[in-house]
C-alpha cells in the first residue's frame, strides 16, 4: 500500500520515485544534511529536499550508487510506502 499524503521522509522509508521517466521503488538510506560515500569514494552532503536511495539488493539494483546525479529531489516522490 502507498500513501501520496506524507510529510516527513526518514532513514529505512521505502519510497516510489520518477527516475527518468519511470517510476521505481527505493529505501532512504541518505536525508537532507547527511553524508555518504557514492561508488567512486567520494563523500558527498545530501542537499536540501532531496534524498540518496538504495534497493534493497545491492548486487543487482541501479540506484544512487549508480547514478550522474546520485540525488532525488523530494518532488520527484509520488509515494511512501506502507506495509
């Protein structure tokens, strides 16, 4: 179940997202103000309203990691994930 009336995005959040003219299905591993470590090693703050996210199997999913751009702004979240 996803719920498109959220207001606050938290570490563990599983998020459905517009990437490039898709939509696709994230954790939150990075908010706004953290820090973390991209694919080539360089450590990078999370900007204001956006958000790095990983899949929840490593090995095989195109997330953040990945990415030119490895952040997501908030207004590219349609949904939040309920279980």
């Amino acid at each position: 179940v996803g719920v498109r009336l959220f207001d606050d995005l938290q570490h563990g959040d599983v998020v459905i997202f517009r990437y490039q003219g898709a939509l696709l299905v994230k954790r939150i591993a990075g908010v706004p103000g953290d820090t973390v470590t991209v694919s080539n090693g360089i450590t990078l703050s999370v900007p204001s309203k956006c958000y790095y996210l990983l899949g929840d199997n490593p090995t095989e999913s195109f997330d953040s990691r990945q990415w030119h751009e490895p952040f997501i702004p908030k207004a590219d979240i349609v949904a939040k994930l309920l279980w």
